[in-house]
C-alpha cells in the first residue's frame, strides 16, 4: 500500500507520528482472513441512535489491497468484463451459466479459475448472492477442468445460506464429502448460524470444532463473540476471550476490537483501557485506522470526548491509499463530536485524495453537515454533488428533505432540493417522495400528499410483493389524523388502496388504518 504522501495529501491542519497505541473504528473486520479461508469477513458495524445507544449488526464483507490507489489508470483485466456481463445480465432468472458458455464460445478459450473466482468475489461485494452461487455451481460442474478445494466449498455454502436460507445450506453441508468437511466450511457452517440467529445450532457447530481441534485461532472466536455481541450476551463475550487465554489462543486485532466493543457497551471505561494496555503491549497487533475509529466511537459512547478526539487523531494518521471508507467513517465521529470545522476539514482533506467522491462519500459527509446544523455548508456539497455526478442517488437528496421536513417544516426548501436533482436527471425513489408527502400532510396539502405517495407507488409495483417499499406507519397515522381533522373520508379511501397496492394489508397495524372511517 503506497503511503499518503505518495498518492495522497495528509490531512490538512494535522501531523502526527504513528505511534503504537489504541484505536476506535466505526467498523471493524472480524473473519476470515484470505490466507487462512479464502472465505469472507465478519463486519461489525456499531452506531449510535439518537438515544446514544449502541448497537451492532454482522454482515459479511471482503476488503482488496492493492498496491495502488483507485484512480489510477491501469488494464482492464478479463474478470472485469465477465462479471460486467454477470451483473448486467437482463435476466438474472436465467442464470450466469449462460453468460459463461457464452464468453467461452466467443472468446474462443477456456475461462480460467480465478477469473471466475474474482467475478465471484465482486458479486459478493454488492450482494449478488445467487449470481454469485450460480458461478460456484458452475465451476463444481466442471470437475474435469478445476479443481474443486474446502475453501470452495466454504464460500458456496456461505452464498447458499444467503441466496436460498439457512436450511438448504445445512442440506449442503450434509452433502459435502469426508475430505471437504474441515475447519473452512465448518467456520462457514458456523458463520451462517450465527447469522441467522441460530444459537443453539452455532453453539453446537462450536463445541464440535473444538472437539475437532478446529478451533485454534482467533477467527472461529471472534466469530462467536461477534454473535454475542448482537445478541447482547455480553457475559459470554467475557467467556469466550478466557476460553481463547486458558487455551493460548492470542488475539488478533479483530478480537481486541470486539473486547473493547463489548467494554463500552457494558460501560465499563476502566475495564477498556485495561484492554488498550493489553493491547498496546502486544507486539504482533499493528492496530489500524479502523481499530483507532472504533476506540473514538467507544469513548464518544462513554462521553469521553477528549479521548475520542486523540483517537480520532490517531486514525487519521493512519488513513493511507485508497481507504475512502475512512474518511466516511471519520466524518460521522466528527458529527457525533458536534465538530463542523473538523467536518469541512476531513471533507477538505478527502477531496485532495481522489479526483472525484462516490455516492457514499457525499452521503456521508452531507450527514454529517445536517447532524452538526450546518445545513448552508451542506446546501453548496449538495449542488456540487448534483453538477459532479453522473448518477444521481436519490439517497443524497433524501438526506437534506429529511431535514427540511422532520426539523425544519420548510417544505419550500425541500421541494427546491427536490426539483435541482430533477434538473440533473436524478429519479427520485419511494422515499423520495415520501418524505416529500411527509410535508404536504403537515400543510394539509392532502391531494399533494396522495400525489407524492401514488409516485412511490409505481416505482415499486414492479417489483416482487415482499420487495416493494412501504411508507412508515407514522406517517400514515399522521395522515389519518389530518384527514379526520378535515373530516376528508374520502381522501382515506384514496390511502387505504394505495396501501393495498405495496402489500400494506398483510400486516396488522395497517389494516386497522385501512379500515378507518373518518
């Protein structure tokens, strides 16, 4: 990984030594390492509510270092263009198989195993799981060509759990041959347990690789920890590391994450910097931006301001290459802090690394403008957003609507934002438009409010019943509380069809609305 002074700018206003110290991340990996599993990692993602409680999900994600940064112009390689053609495909029904033969026959060549296993890693990354199984498939169908290893059928179990439920991964498991069944695709066993809550069918898997001797390094932990967390069995998060010490199992920074993670969810300051200090006195951890975030969040979460700022420091000093997530990270600690100079900062700095700033980027740091109050500062990223970018993500609009209508009540400044993203050609989403008819409802502008909710309408009704957006139920019980204000029945009867329309009348709480009569 080239260092910043090589690609990019430090951050401005801000030099400071690396030092070996602790660190707080907004995110942190836990999983599987390439070397180990070739399978993917455990995500932890904390956030902070607007009750400052803290709360964490698990979702599996896999990160590329590369020895360059992301805008530097180099070859496009074959595993490029075959997964282009994968996620492209019209018709996701028919499967990647055909664009497989396909290629074949018209590049004229056999497709080699890591093109397909790269495709495969890129499909994952944006959750086109049965995309994704179909390579695995098959690749597992052409036995005579490649070589089908654990590792394989680790990830293939990992992307049946995902693509068709926790059941038909079992089944696969119980399919699998005596020499496939190791510690890979018992971890991924385990792994798709946990994230399906399975807690006593994970607990099970545990034991049965320890009794394997499977279970000798930090990732099957971590793993279980990481379950613990989630389910907020913090007791057996504590079980889990003194398990992993009697047995002399070392941490890894993953497992250091999780503990200092569980320390500041149980509010114990003390107990965290015991375990900085223990952390710090290893010699083989090399903490990094994420752990240095993580650290910050936790301190912010225990009102430790100042110590969140000198960890956020840190972080920053550790932010290198083409880590754009850093900075996204970075700039929602900074909101959390209240630290709009700090935000304009990092922006400054972030926009001196790249020549142009993702979707995500924008999000996150128009978020942070809006949490901090400086929705001025955020009006002009906004326009610049608009004139820069060639798509247009309705997110990033939904972003200030938001505020316009839930704090401000200025629906005239958030039809403006709305109307500048149709001037660039944005499409706004469902939410889009809700929140739009949020404002409409408390100007009791009702057929305006029925307008926007109908535009929600036929964007989803394509879709599958159990995909389609549906609106909040407070803002339906806001409208049938204006409606009845106005004693307008009719503009209720208008509502409840609409409901009906996005599946609304399977769930309870909405039936009731529909049945209202005003």
């Amino acid at each position: 990984m080239f260092l910043p002074s090589t690609h990019c700018r430090p951050p401005p206003q801000y030099r400071m030594p690396i030092s070996h110290s602790i660190s707080s991340s907004a995110v942190f990996v836990s999983g599987f390492s390439p070397r180990q599993l070739c399978f993917p990692s455990v995500v932890v993602v904390h956030k902070f509510g607007s009750r400052g409680v803290l709360s964490l999900k698990c979702s599996i994600s896999q990160v590329d270092n590369y020895n360059t940064v992301d805008y530097e112009k180099k070859p496009v390689p074959k595993w490029t263009s075959l997964y282009r053609k994968i996620s492209m495909m019209e018709n996701p029904n028919l499967g990647a198989s055909t664009v497989l033969e396909a290629w074949e026959v018209s590049e004229g060549k056999k497709l080699t195993k890591w093109d397909l296993c790269r495709s495969v890693k890129e499909l994952r990354k944006f959750r086109r799981f049965k995309l994704a199984l179909d390579v695995y498939e098959w690749i597992a169908s052409h036995n005579d060509r490649y070589t089908f290893y654990s590792s394989d059928a680790a990830i293939t179990l990992d992307l049946i759990a995902k693509a068709k439920g926790i059941a038909s991964a079992e089944e696969y498991f119980q399919d699998l041959s005596a020499d496939l069944k190791d510690k890979r695709t018992y971890c991924a066993l385990l792994n798709a347990y946990t994230f399906a809550r399975k807690r006593g069918k994970a607990e099970a898997i545990f034991e049965t690789m320890k009794n394997n001797n499977y279970a000798t390094e930090p990732l099957v932990f971590n793993v279980m920890m990481t379950f613990y967390m989630n389910i907020e069995d913090h007791e057996k998060v504590v079980e889990i590391i003194t398990d992993m010490q009697d047995k002399h199992i070392e941490l890894d920074i993953y497992s250091y994450n999780i503990w200092i993670t569980h320390c500041a969810a149980i509010e114990d300051a003390d107990e965290m910097d015991r375990v900085i200090g223990l952390m710090n006195s290893n010699e083989h951890i090399v903490a990094t931006w994420t752990t240095y975030s993580t650290l910050a969040s936790m301190n912010i979460r225990l009102g430790r301001l100042e110590k969140a700022v000198e960890y956020l420091k840190e972080a920053e000093s550790r932010v290198t290459g083409r880590e754009r997530m850093a900075f996204h990270y970075i700039l929602g600690l900074y909101s959390l802090l209240g630290d709009k100079k700090e935000i304009h900062r990092i922006w400054k700095w972030y926009n001196s690394c790249f020549p142009f700033i993702v979707n995500k980027g924008y999000h996150s740091v128009l978020s942070a403008l809006v949490k901090v109050g400086d929705i001025s500062g955020a009006d002009v990223i906004y326009e610049e957003w608009l004139v820069n970018t060639k798509r247009h993500d309705p997110k990033i609009c939904n972003v200030l609507l938001q505020h316009y209508i839930k704090v401000g009540g200025k629906t005239k400044e958030a039809e403006a934002c709305f109307e500048r993203l149709l001037d660039q050609g944005g499409s706004p989403s469902p939410t889009t438009w809700e929140l739009l008819g949020e404002g409409y409802i408390e100007e009791k502008r009702i057929e305006k409010a029925i307008s926007c909710f109908k535009e929600a309408v036929s964007i989803v009704t394509p879709l599958p019943l159990g995909n389609r957006w549906r609106p909040r139920l407070k803002t339906i019980e806001r409208f049938v509380e204006v409606c009845r204000e106005m004693h307008d029945s009719a503009s209720v009867e208008i509502m409840a069809g609409i409901l009906r329309e996005v599946g609304c009348d399977d769930f309870a709480e909405f039936k009731e609305l529909i049945g209202i009569k005003v």
